[in-house]
C-alpha cells in the first residue's frame, strides 16, 4: 500500500521544487499520509488526520525524502522473489 504510492511520487521524491505540493506517506511517529508543501529553505508537513503543521528544513528533508523513496524501491524489488543484478537502474 505504501510502497506503491511513495514509488508513484519518484519525480517529486528525488527532485522536490520549490512551490511543489504533494500527498505522501512517511515514517513519522509511524506511517501516515502527510500533504507536503515546498518552500524556499523550509518543508511543511501537514498529517492528513489529525496533529499539527511542522516545519523542517529543506536540506535535511531532501536527504529524509531520497531515503523513504529508495527503501521503498528496495522492499519492491525484493517482493518479486530474486532482486535482479541491475534493480537500482530499473527504479533510477
């Protein structure tokens, strides 16, 4: 369930923009679906259910955002039996 919709968000994920608003599920106190929105220096994330806005630095959440899309990658990949040789190239 999570694993396919962060893997759908992989432009938005690898790369985010400024002004960029998308809804994805990360590992914050547990999985939940946040509605994330871009900022020059700052990322604000909004729980779809409950809690409060919070506000965490872009540099940092880049890094957060490459994490949660590769591990998902990883966990599909390994879902279909074998990881091939190259599943790095076929998520890249």
């Amino acid at each position: 369930m999570f694993v396919e919709d962060i893997l759908k968000l992989k432009d938005q994920l690898l790369n985010p923009k400024r002004s960029d608003e998308f809804v994805v599920p990360l590992y914050v106190e547990g999985w939940r679906y946040f509605k994330v929105k871009v900022g020059n220096k700052y990322c604000f994330l909004t729980p779809l259910v409950g809690g409060n806005r919070t506000k965490k630095r872009l540099s940092s959440f880049k890094q957060e955002l490459k994490e949660t899309y590769w591990s998902a990658a990883t966990w599909h990949s390994g879902r279909q039996g074998k990881r091939p040789r190259n599943w790095k190239n076929l998520y890249a």
